[in-house]
C-alpha cells in the first residue's frame, strides 16, 4: 500500500512516507513538563512510523518544543527558527510546539512564514488528526485551544532517562501569578485519573525503572477525577507501593496547597524521595501579594518549620524572582533573610522578565537591568555559601546513591541522593550504572558531593 506523501508550507512534496523520508529531529527547550512532553511526542511520533534522528539535517520534520517563561527562552526559539529558514528549499516540514507556540499563535507563521504546524500543550491530545493533515499535504495547521478538561496520554512514551520514568499528573495552572505565562499557555488545571497513574507506574516498573517522578505545575493540587478521589499524599503513597518502584519524587510544590497529611506521607514511606522543591519566589509579603502568590511570608515560613519538623531530614528547594516591579531594597533585604533563616539546600534563580498577557507587566515602579543583575549577584553569592556550609555538614555520613553517570576518569561514578544531591564517588565496582550504592561523603562543594562508594 503507498502511504501518504508530506509536503511542506509551499505544498512541496518532501518525502515519500517510508522509512527513510519519516524522520523527526525534536529539540525542547525549558522545563522538565516540556522534557516530558516531548517524550510523549516523540512516543506518538514512533508509534506512527517515523524515525527520531540526531540533526536537523536528516530530519524531515523538524520540531521545536518551546518554552516562554522567560523573554530570553521565547527568543532562542525565534533564533532557531531562523537557523533552519535555508532548510525550507530542502522540503522539510518545520513545527512549533509548545508555550511560545500557544503565545504567539497564528504570528509564527507570519514571523517565520517556513512553519507548518503551530501547536500548544493543551492541544497535544489533537497531533495525530495535526500528523494526519501535515501527511495528507496540508501546510498550515495548528492546534490552539486551551479549553479543554483532558490530559495528553499517548500509548508510547519514548523516555530519555534509563532509570528515572516522568509522569505527569497533573496539566495547566489554575493559580494566577501576576507575573506567569503558563494559566495561558498550558491552560486550566487537569488532573489525571489516579487509575491510569498507576497503571502507568506499573508499566514502567515491568520496564526496569525504578524511580518515578511525578509532575506538575503544581504536581500537589493534584485532584483525582475518578470516584476514588484519591488525596496527592495517597497517590504518593499508592505509587511506593508499586513492585520495583524504589524511588517517588515530585515536583513543583505550590506552598499554599502543601499540606500536613505530605509530610506524614514522607515520614512513613522511605521510598518517597526526602526533597520538597517549594517555590517561595520573595521573601517580602508585599511583593509576595504583588505577584498573588496566595501566602504572605509568615505562611510560607509556616509550611517549612511543618517540613523541618518531620522525623526524617528533608532537603528543601525553591525558585526565587529578582527585581520584580516595585521590589525595593528592603524587600530584597527580606528575601535574602528568608534565605538565612531557611537554609535551602539549592535555589534557582531568575531576574523578573515582563511577559505578554501577564497582569504585572502593566504595574509600574520598573526595576532596571542593573538592580537586577546585581540583586541576582548577591542572592547567588548567599546561597552559594549556604550551600557549602549545608553540603559540608554533610562530610562522614553515608547515603543511597542511584548511580546515572560514569567519568571517563577510571573508578568514578556519579548520581544522585534520594534528597536529590549530586554525588561524585570513586568505587572499584564494574557495571554501576543504574544500580544502588551506598556512598560515603568524603568532601563537599556548593554544588555537589565527593565520596567513596561503602563497601
Ligand atoms: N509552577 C511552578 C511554581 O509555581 O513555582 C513553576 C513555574 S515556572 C516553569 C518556574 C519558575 O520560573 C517559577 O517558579 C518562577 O520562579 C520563574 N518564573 C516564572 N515566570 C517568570 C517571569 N515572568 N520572570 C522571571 N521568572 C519567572
Ligand atoms: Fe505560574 Fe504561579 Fe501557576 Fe506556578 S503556580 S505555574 S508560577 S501561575
């Protein structure tokens, strides 16, 4: 039987759909629920024939899955687009995926006119009818909606990681951060059902993974739509219990949702990974209000002592904004306080960037380049010897290790902590890889870990 052909924007014919003319390059760019996208992408994309390749070069359909969080990551995918604007006269298909896809719209194709399909997250569940069109030689085609109550589940997801299985729970934010894209570019909330969770969990197990994380913009507003009605600390508990499953992690956090019965749920079941990644984003309740963040200071200090007083250590992280408009010296003061008093074990960190749609782009009191910078210098020089200090007290103890890296130096390894530290080890075993070690710290860094595998 012959398959279709695909053509591009022009109509052109670019390949007869064999096995050598269906091959897609994806490169993502952002976070970890893109990363995971493209996975479930790429899985769809296999399940339909089609190849993955390493370069743009010996693609014929190339996608970008872009992130716009950020002016800086929204403009890298413009730059890229332009890179492969020459590779039009080769007849590839060029699609945009992602946040800047659902931004920008229909614009991309006036922007970069080369483009064929246009798609945001929320319409992923529509790319194999978008595939269809694009092989049926449609060359405009776009998915956009973001009013929907379903989640994107694919029968093959092609995973990156060999020993960590992302899952996402739950879709879209239903939070309204006066400075964040992502209520309009991932859409609603949507939680998947708890059933399908797990049958997922299952799968990956029979597959040989053995550590789990679950994801979502803020994975613990997770709200089961099935009759079970299970709580996020039951999922938590229910995927532990999955056989061959030694390792559940979760993230992002949102603090006003971060309740008790997650912490028991940590305390009682050592296979759920001790780090929390709690977004605090400022230490000033007033600009904590500004960004409607839905706590004050006093409230988020409240769910870490909650944290803190669990009878099992547990590492806690966040993500901090500089220089968001309005933010004045003494509110920067507070967030650098916020940092002495809780001592995370690692921050991320970002200078304010205006984005379209967003409430906080139209307030006032600007901060310029340079405060920020500079405000971004002194956080990360903070926590930089908060981090040596943390990761030091760590020096004689022993830990389990997931071993996921191998140096070309000889008897060195590295991986990760359940409290999600990076480790680098010396050990004289062969075949480490994905096994669990136990690592005893001999030196610490700010950023990571030295040590020597217990024998
Ligand atoms: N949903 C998560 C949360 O609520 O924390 C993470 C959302 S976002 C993918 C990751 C981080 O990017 C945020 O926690 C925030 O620190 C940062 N971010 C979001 N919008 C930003 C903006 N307009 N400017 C600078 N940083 C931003
Ligand atoms: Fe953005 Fe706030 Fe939702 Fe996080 S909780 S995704 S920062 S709107």
């Amino acid at each position: 039987m012959r398959e279709p052909e695909v053509r591009n924007h022009r109509g052109r014919v670019f390949a007869q759909a064999d096995a050598a003319g269906k091959a897609f390059f994806l490169e993502t760019f952002g976070c970890q629920m893109n990363d995971h996208d493209s996975e479930k992408v790429a899985g769809l994309l296999l399940s339909r024939g089609y190849r993955q390749v390493e370069t743009p070069e010996a693609a014929s359909l190339i996608l970008y899955n872009t992130c716009s969080i950020r002016e800086k990551a929204a403009q890298k995918v413009f730059s890229r687009l332009g890179e492969y604007r020459a590779k039009q006269s080769d007849g590839k298909v060029i699609g945009v995926l992602g946040c800047v896809a659902q931004q920008e719209g229909e614009e991309i194709f006036k922007r970069a006119p080369w483009v064929s399909l246009v798609c945001g997250s929320a319409s992923y569940r529509k790319l194999p009818e978008m595939l269809t069109q694009l092989e049926a030689g449609n060359h405009r085609v776009t998915g956009l909606d973001t009013d929907t109550d379903e989640t994107f589940e694919t029968e093959v997801t092609r995973r990156d990681n060999p020993w960590r299985a992302y899952l996402t729970i739950i879709e879209g934010c239903d939070k309204a951060c006066s400075y964040c894209v992502v209520p309009y570019t991932r859409g609603p909330e949507r939680s998947r059902a708890s059933d399908a969770i797990l049958r997922e969990v299952r799968q990956v197990a029979e597959l040989g993974y053995s550590e789990v994380q679950l994801l979502g913009q803020t994975v613990n507003s997770y709200a089961d739509p099935t009759p079970r009605r299970m709580r996020f600390s039951e999922l938590l508990l229910a995927v532990a219990e999955v056989q061959g499953i030694r390792r559940v992690r979760f993230t992002t956090s949102h603090p006003s949702d971060f309740t008790p019965d997650i912490v028991d749920a940590i305390e009682s079941e050592p296979k759920i990974c001790d780090h929390v990644h709690l977004p605090v984003q400022s230490g000033s309740t007033k600009v904590l209000r500004a960004m409607q963040r839905t706590y004050s200071r006093d409230e988020y200090l409240e769910k870490i002592a909650m944290i803190r007083g669990a009878n099992r250590p547990i590492a806690i992280t966040t993500d901090i904004i500089v220089g968001f408009p309005g933010e004045s010296e003494s509110d920067f003061q507070e967030t650098l306080s916020l940092l002495a008093e809780v001592r995370y074990d690692s921050l991320f960190s970002f200078k304010y960037s205006p984005r379209p749609n967003t409430p906080s782009r139209a307030m006032d009191d600007a901060i310029s380049e340079e405060q920020k910078s500079r405000r971004l210098a002194v956080l990360q020089e903070k926590q930089r010897e908060i981090q040596s200090a943390r990761n030091a007290e760590l020096i004689g103890q022993a830990f389990e290790v997931l071993v996921s890296g191998k140096s070309r130096r000889e008897n060195q390894w590295s991986g990760y902590t359940t409290s999600h530290r990076m480790i680098n080890f010396a050990s004289q075993g062969k075949d480490l890889l994905g096994t669990y070690v136990q690592v005893r710290v001999t030196g610490a860094g700010p950023n990571n870990l030295v040590g020597t595998q217990e024998v």
